[in-house]
C-alpha cells in the first residue's frame, strides 16, 4: 500500500490549494479515504473523510467546514482536497489514507501546506 501526496505549498491567508492523493496496493474504489494533518508539537488530526463513490458521503472537521471540500476518482486512485479561505492554523502536514474517519494503513511522506503572510 501506498500513499502519494502532493500539491501543498506556502500560501497566503485567504487563499487557496488543492492537494492531491495518488494511492496504491489496495481496492480503491471499494475504500472510503481519509485527509489528516499534524502542525508542529500537535497530533495528528482528522480533516476530512469521504465514503465509496456509491452512495457517497462526507464528514469534516469542524474548524474546515464550510472552507475545505474532499473529493474522489476512481478512475485513477486518487482523493482530493480543495482548501479555501486559508487560514495560518491550517498550516501542517497533510497526509492520506484508507478508512473513514480513521488510518488503516502505514503513512506516506504527507505534504506541507504553509499558510503565511
């Protein structure tokens, strides 16, 4: 199994990314996905989950509600999350992986998302 991230980057308060998850070694479209983030001396938090695309449903964290939107693609095993309205407490790590609402798997190298003016 593995988990590719990328599209993070340093970005001002109120702007926008979307970040990216390549995963691999597993039945993706029969596998809810998840975003976490871990900023520096925190854990690692939960930030978005999505289900299988059929009958699909999605769950946030309440300090992203409303500004971050997870997505999926089964064609080419990847998940999304398009981050709006940034915030510098949204500064972090961001990692993927399988499951809802939880981690079933071994973590990738995640991708840094720096919001700062």
């Amino acid at each position: 199994v593995q988990f590719v991230e990328s599209g993070g980057g340093l970005v001002q308060p109120g702007g926008s990314l979307r970040l990216s998850c390549a995963a691999s070694g597993f039945t993706f479209k029969r596998s809810a996905m998840t975003w976490f983030r871990q900023a520096p001396g925190k854990e690692r938090e939960l930030v978005a989950t999505i289900t299988v695309s059929a009958g699909i449903s999605t769950k946030y964290a309440d300090s992203v509600r409303g500004r971050f939107t997870i997505s999926r693609d089964d064609a080419v095993n990847a998940v999304y999350l398009q981050m709006d309205n940034l915030k510098p407490e949204d500064t972090a790590v961001y990692y993927c992986n399988r499951g809802w609402a939880m981690a079933l798997e071994n973590w990738g190298q995640g991708t840094q998302v720096t919001v700062s003016s």
